[in-house]
C-alpha cells in the first residue's frame, strides 16, 4: 500500500503533501489517497507471449445505433437524439438549478430504469414524481451509497436506463477514505463504467460543481465518460440553458434554453422574444446583442452604468459576463476613444441570469458603455455584435449570416456588424459595418 496526495482540480500526484498543488497552481486541493503498488513490470520476453486479440476496423460493418429516447424531447436533442446504450452521461449544475427536476422528467414508461438516490429517500421522489405528473410503472428505486450493494441490485434488475443522484455521495469499500473524495469519486466512476460497457445500458451520472463553478471530483472523472452537460442560469430566475460540454455520440452545438414551470422544466421556442419584451425605447446605456447559443441564436440585452467614482481607485462589476473581459475593453476604450473612464465606476448586467463567454458581445459592451458615458441612447431597432481587438479594431464572429436572419425575423431594421463581413448581402435589414470603435458613437442618438 502506497500514501500518495492527488490535486482535486487537475488529477496531478505528488509524494508529499504541499499547499499549493506545482501542477496547477491550485491551493488547498490535495487530498491524501492509497493505492496499491503494481507487481514488477514482466519481462520483454514474456510480454511476446501474451495473446492480443487485433480488430481491422475497415472490415467492420457500419452498424446504426439505436437511441433509446427518454420522456423529454429536448434532453434527448441535446445529447444527439437519445440515450445511447453503453454510454455514460455527466449531469452537473448548481444547487438548486434543477438537476432532480430535469431527471424526473427523464423517466420513460418504455424504459426500464433504475433510479439510485444517495440523497433522497423513496417518499420524497415519490412526492416529486407525483408533483410532476410523471408516470412511474417501470421504475424501480433504490436509496443506497455502497457501490457494491448498487452493483448488486443493477445485476438483479438489469436496467436499460440507470440514473445515479449523486456521484459524490457513493464510496467503496475497496477504497479509503470519505464519500466525495477523489479516490473515492474515480473508484465509483471506474465501476459504473465497467458495468454499463457489460449490460449495455445508458447511465446518467449526476454531480455536484464547486464554488468555482466547475464539476466537482478529479477531471479524470470528466474524461471517462462519453458525455458531459451542464444546466446553466440563475437558481433565482426562470430560465435555464441546458448545453453538452463533451459529446461522443453527437454534437455539441445543440442546447436547450428551458422554463422552470410548476410542472417542470419547458423548453422555450423562441427565447428571444422574452428577452426583448420588456427594453424601454428610451433606455440610455442599453444595447441589443445576438449571441450564439450552440446552432439557436438568442437575442439579449446588455446594460451598462457609468457613474463618477467616489473612491480613489474605480470599481468594475459584471453579471453575467466576464470581469477580466470587461477590464480589457476598458483599457481599449480609454486608450482608443476619449473616455476617461479611470474617474469612472462601470457596472455591466446581462439580462435573464445567463452567464455568457461569446467574443461577440465586445462590440455590444463597448457600445453600452459608451452610450451610458455620453448620455445618450442607440438608435432604434438596432443590433450590435462583433469582437473588439487590442487596438480597437473590429473582428468578424461565427454564423454571422445565422444571426442576421434572426434578426429580420424579429423586426429590427439596422444591425451594427463588422467591417470584414461586406460581402454579405441579405435583404431586410440594414447592415451598418464598423472598422474600430471610434466609428460606434455616430450610432448613438
């Protein structure tokens, strides 16, 4: 038996205990864990003797895999059509995002499933399930955190479709240490990996984030499965994005914005048109953007605030959008234009509760910002997006054509773009193309 101390954050071993994990960076993420020593590795020799079964994949037959569909439609768009047998599926999102909600919703009378809770008791998911409405027949419950004990009643019941809430809360007792740890989390994975690949069924995994947001365990975790999603959004709004990380049997373009109802999750069709009820026409600092959200393109609106400082060193504050991001274009609007923007405090909200990386939301801050600086509002019906460079210049995004087309479709007239995207030519709207953003005051009323 060996004492190794493994970094929760990126997997990396380490003889001693330290601090500060020398892979990463990270501080506070090593956690002790045993392993047992391998034998002597064998000799050459004898390794020439071992018989290796080789496969000539060009001789294998293309065979079409038949999905197993669950009771909502847009988990099974999501992940490329449906359950695939034999894979591995990793749910993760914030508590209180609705992670037990969007798996209730996933039982299918056609299925047979097994639903293993090691939080929950059998009365509270009845009660959730009879909340729901949904229909129950084929399914079996089992409350239990030993792995081995779960091992034993899927070999019972040999489920087609088995949901586990949550990996963080099942140990092994081949494995020391407690429930959650890193040995402990990879020691459970390993073993439902083995068992789905034997009985060919689909498995859902649930698990926790961390503060930082990011799925909790070791990222070899990540790395074993075949698919990994992540339910985004505010807990305290309405709206959820539901969107695959990593996909082996499908793409990772396809997501999902969901409405949290009464009666579960709802998939909404045309999420720009809440966005955009409620933007006053007379509203300063205010600027419409279109992001991509996987192939849908989602309308939102960006708010800025500009306010003179009353401290010595002027604050910087986003929701929805990144911090690190916003300060950059800062230093580029202050360097390019002629905002003095040191004296000031800018705030920058994201409507709806949605946390957005897209570069293409450059142009729509810049603008807001500067519109919140000088007082005035941008002209109607117009939308911006476009990534902004170092040296002010603007840059052409992705699915361009994609988001003008949204755009006519909703009934705005102008669309602020970048100057490298002339030679598109669509009729409808008025296409207003920018080369740095010096150029976006005109636009401002």
């Amino acid at each position: 038996m060996k004492i190794v101390y493994s970094c929760s954050k990126c997997g990396a071993q380490f003889p001693k205990w330290s601090g500060k994990c020398l892979e990463c960076g990270a501080w506070g993420t090593l956690d002790k864990e045993s392993i047992i020593e391998n034998q002597k590795d064998k000799k050459v020799e004898e390794l020439k003797s071992v018989k290796v079964d080789f496969v000539d994949l060009s001789k294998i037959k293309n065979i079409e895999i038949h999905k197993l569909k669950t009771g909502f439609s847009c988990f099974d768009k999501v992940i490329g059509g449906g359950l695939t047998p034999s894979s591995l599926i990793l749910l993760g999102g914030e508590p209180g995002i609705g992670k037990s909600t969007i798996i209730s919703q996933l039982i299918n009378e056609k299925l047979n499933t097994l639903y293993i809770s090691g939080e929950e008791n059998s009365s509270s998911v009845k009660s959730r399930f009879d909340r729901l409405g949904i229909k129950i027949n084929n399914l079996k419950f089992v409350s239990e955190n030993n792995i081995e004990i779960i091992i034993g009643a899927i070999l019972k019941l040999k489920p087609e479709f088995l949901i586990i809430d949550s990996i963080q809360t099942l140990y092994s007792n081949e494995v020391e240490g407690e429930a959650g740890g890193i040995s402990q989390v990879r020691a459970c994975t390993v073993k439902l990996m083995e068992i789905t690949r034997k009985f060919n069924m689909a498995t859902l995994i649930i698990s926790h984030v961390n503060k930082s947001g990011d799925l909790a365990g070791p990222k070899t975790m990540e790395h074993l499965v075949d698919c990994v999603l992540n339910l985004e959004g505010d807990r305290l709004h309405r709206f959820r994005i539901l969107r695959a990380v990593k996909n082996r049997f499908g793409s990772t373009d396809e997501t999902a914005i969901l409405e949290m109802t009464k009666t579960g999750f709802q998939e909404v069709l045309n999420p720009s048109k809440i966005y955009l009820s409620s933007i006053s026409k007379d509203a300063k600092g205010t600027a419409i953007t279109a992001i991509m959200e996987g192939t849908q393109v989602l309308m939102l609106e960006l708010q800025a605030l500009v306010t003179k400082t009353n401290f010595g060193y002027p604050k910087r504050a986003t929701s929805g959008y990144d911090q690190k991001r916003l300060e950059l274009l800062l230093a580029v609007l202050s360097s390019k234009t002629n905002l003095n923007l040191g004296a000031y405090d800018v705030y920058i909200n994201l409507t709806g509760g949605f946390s957005v990386s897209d570069r293409s939301l450059d142009l729509a801050v810049c603008m807001s910002i500067m519109s919140a600086y000088y007082d005035k509002k941008v002209q109607d019906n117009t939308i911006v997006f476009g990534e902004v460079g170092l040296s002010g210049e603007i840059r052409s995004v992705p699915k361009t054509k994609e988001r003008i087309k949204e755009i006519i479709s909703l009934g705005f007239k102008n669309a602020i773009i970048p100057s490298f995207e002339k030679s598109i030519e669509i009729k409808g709207v008025n296409l207003e193309f920018v080369k740095n953003i010096e150029e976006l005051k005109k636009f401002l009323v």
